[in-house]
C-alpha cells in the first residue's frame, strides 16, 4: 500500500492559492530580507555568546578574539607570523 498515493487534483478538491487571495497594496509592512551581514552578525554572535572559544596556555584560560578576516588578511597574517617566529629563532641563537 505504500505505492498508493491519492491523486490531488487543485481543480477537483477546490484547493485555492492564498497567496493572489491577499493583496499588499495598503500595507505598511516592509518586506523581510536577509542580506550578508544579518548572517555575518548571526555567526559572530554564535560565536561570542555560544562557544566562547578559549586557549588554556600555561594554566591560564585566555578567550579567543574572533576578528573578521579576508583571505588575504589571512595570508598575510600568516606571513607575519612566520616572520615573528623567525625573528624569535633569530634571536634565541
């Protein structure tokens, strides 16, 4: 019986669209949209107020700072740190 399904025809069970029964033409009510910074926002809220990301370094719990970041950003972020870890090495010897 699980390949039985009733045949739903809009015309044979009165079925109507709801939607060209309402108008809008004197609403005030803006249309809802979600752009890339409400979902930006959405994630760096999850972020800060849900995970609370942490580093336990030297028996000390340090909270992560989430910056917003390019992948260039992120390019040359890494790039500055390898310079620093260079220049540590450089110097420890």
């Amino acid at each position: 019986m699980a390949g039985n399904k009733p045949d739903i025809n809009p015309k044979e069970t009165n079925l109507q669209d709801r939607a060209l029964q309402i108008s809008r033409k004197d609403d005030n009510v803006q249309n809802y949209n979600v752009g890339i910074k409400d979902i930006d926002e959405a994630i760096h809220f999850y972020f800060n107020s849900v995970l609370r990301p942490t580093v336990v370094q030297n028996g000390t719990t340090l909270n992560v700072p989430l910056v917003y970041g390019s992948p260039e950003n992120g390019k040359l972020c890494k790039l500055t740190v390898i310079t620093e870890i260079k220049t540590v090495k450089c110097n420890l010897h």
